[in-house]
C-alpha cells in the first residue's frame, strides 16, 4: 500500500497531468461566462499547483524568450514546466489581439547603425501601433484570460510595452484596463528616473485599480523606489533580487533579506534568478550557482507568510540538449526542495 506521502504525491501528479490534458482540448475555445474579479487584499488573487508550502512560485514568461509564444504556446510550456501562476509579457498577448507587428527585428539591428528607412519605419510603426491601442478592444484579452483559467493558470502580473514616458494617456490606460482584463493584479515596467511620470503611472493606477510594479536593474538600492512609493499607495516594487546582488557594494545578502521584511507591503511581486555578485561580473547562473540568496528569501516568505509571487526569470544559458522550459521547470523544482526541506 502507498504511504500517505506516496498517495499525496501520485494525487498531485494525477491532476497536473488532467489539467494539462484538459487544457489541451480547450485551447483555442473561448470559455463562457462572465469574469468575476475579487478584491483581495494580498496581491494574489489566486493560486494554483505551483504553489509551494504557501509561497506561490510563478514564472515570468520571458523565460520562454526566443520560442513560439502565441497563448496556447504559453500554457503549454507553463503546465509542462509546472507553473500556474505568472507574470504575462505583453507583446505577444497584443498582436494576438490584432496589434500591428514591428517590421523591424531589433535583434538584428540593435548593434547597426540605423538607416533613414529603418527610422521611418519605426515611427510609422509607433504611430500604427498607439492608433491601434486607443481603438482596440478588450475582446482579445478576455479572450486570453479564459484560455489560461480553463488550464488552471493565473495571471498575477502583466508586462507591457505602453507604460513609458513617450506612451500617451490613452496607451497607458489601455494596458492597465488590458491588465485588469487579464485578470492581473499589476502591471511591471522598469523603474523611471523622472519622478514625474511614477507619478502619473501611480494615479493612472490608482484611477483603474491596478498596482504598478517597478522592476530595476543595477540601479537597485535600499532607497532607488522610495520617491515613487511615496508618490502613490499603487505605486510598489517589483523587486529582482538576481539584479540587486549583482550591483554588490552595499547591496549584500543582508540588505536584500532586510528590504524584503522592511518593504514587504509595498512588493507586489519579485523577480528570482541566480546572479553572481559584482567581484563575478554579475553573470546569470543556474540556480545554486549564483550568489542570490534564494534559500534565505524563499524561506523569509514562508516563514513571515508574505503574500509575495516569487517570480521565476530564467535567464541564465540554456545548456545543449535543453530548452528553456525545462529549464523553467528546474528552477521550480530547486524552490520545491528548499520550501519543502
């Protein structure tokens, strides 16, 4: 006979694997019904099989960069990578709901010098794609967040391309009415030195009912998002702790684990990767590699109950004979071992 861990064990792998059956059947079927979103107070509305003894452990759909990433592709590599809860990169979700598509690849150009073609294509594209916005309708995105709710995915963040300073008012509230269709709780976008425009973003939020989570890069410290929360109760972090190790300096393990308990109520989620810390140039690792503290934080939000999504950002190289979505899902495993030790 099973022991009752055995039986916990096989029960947990039978219904991912009839989710992720089911899902299959219903991607590209529009579910039915109208959404009902509760006001709840912590930042996740919902939750699902990836969380891990009350730490929800969520992906960021970057992870699956540089694959196919149409909606059903998506689902796909998020039940497979087991991972029901994320943070929804937007520019994919907008040309599926019929946004115009960039003739240029900025991949490919981004270390060329660009021609005046290229510049005008870039600008008529700008204008295309802000006339669009301002007119589309919300249809598509409805449509998006039922696909994902039918596989048993939520969406707690939604990143898109339309918060920054050149964005106008119309572009900014389509994506917060964008992201609240969805069914997020937040919005990201990379934390802006003009403090003007955290001001506008943290009204615009407030107005629509939807946080704004501020991502930064080597610019973290203790105090680099203390003007914008001040700004706005909807104003907050989305705090990468791969990214504040890197700086070094005075940003140590210890200050990390300190502005976590210190800020918890103001983060509405956190990016976690492994990075090296400035003395090893701050390179992206596998997990366990790094210098990240992932241990102490993933412990600090099971321990103190932070209703913080920790949101797995795969960004180190992918090894031969892998992809990213495995990749995805070593990362969720390497959480499950410290949140279950």
């Amino acid at each position: 006979m099973l022991k009752e861990n055995q039986k916990n064990a096989v029960i947990g792998t039978s219904r991912r694997d009839f989710i992720y059956q089911s899902s299959l059947a219903v991607i590209g079927v529009l579910a039915s019904g109208k959404v009902a979103y509760a006001n709840s107070p912590t930042w996740i509305k919902g939750s699902g099989f990836s969380k891990i003894k009350g730490v929800q452990v969520g992906a960021i759909t970057y992870s699956f960069r540089g694959m196919p990433d149409s909606p059903a592709d998506l689902i796909k590599y998020c039940l497979e990578a087991n991972i029901s809860d994320i943070e929804l990169m937007g520019d994919s979700i907008e040309i599926y709901a019929g946004a115009p598509k960039n003739p240029i690849s900025y991949g490919s150009y981004r270390r060329r010098e660009w021609t005046d073609e290229m510049k005008a294509q870039a600008t008529a594209y700008k204008e295309a794609l802000t006339n669009w916005r301002q007119t589309a309708s919300m249809e598509k995105f409805k449509e998006v967040h039922d696909l994902f709710k039918k596989a048993g995915i939520n969406i707690y963040a939604y990143k898109p391309n339309a918060l920054g300073t050149s964005n106008t008012d119309a572009e900014i509230i389509f994506a917060l009415k964008s992201a609240k269709t969805l069914g997020a709780n937040s919005v990201t976008v990379e934390l802006p030195e003009d403090a003007s425009h955290t001001q506008r973003l943290g009204d615009l939020g407030e107005k629509y009912g939807i946080y704004i989570g501020y991502h930064a890069h080597l610019q973290a410290t203790d105090t680099a998002w203390d003007e914008a929360l001040g700004q706005s109760s909807f104003n907050t972090m989305n705090l990468d702790c791969g990214h504040y190790i890197a700086v070094g300096g005075d940003n140590t393990k210890e200050s990390l684990l300190a502005l976590i308990e210190a800020k918890h109520d103001r983060i509405s989620s956190m990016h976690i990767k492994d990075r090296k810390n400035k003395e090893g140039e701050g390179k992206n690792m596998p997990w366990g590699q790094g210098d990240t503290p992932l241990k102490e934080i993933l412990t600090l939000l099971k321990t103190k109950k932070y209703p913080i999504p920790a949101t797995i950002e795969m960004e180190y190289t992918v090894p031969e004979g892998s992809n990213a979505v495995v990749e995805t899902g070593k990362c969720w495993k390497y959480a499950k071992a410290i949140l279950e030790g």
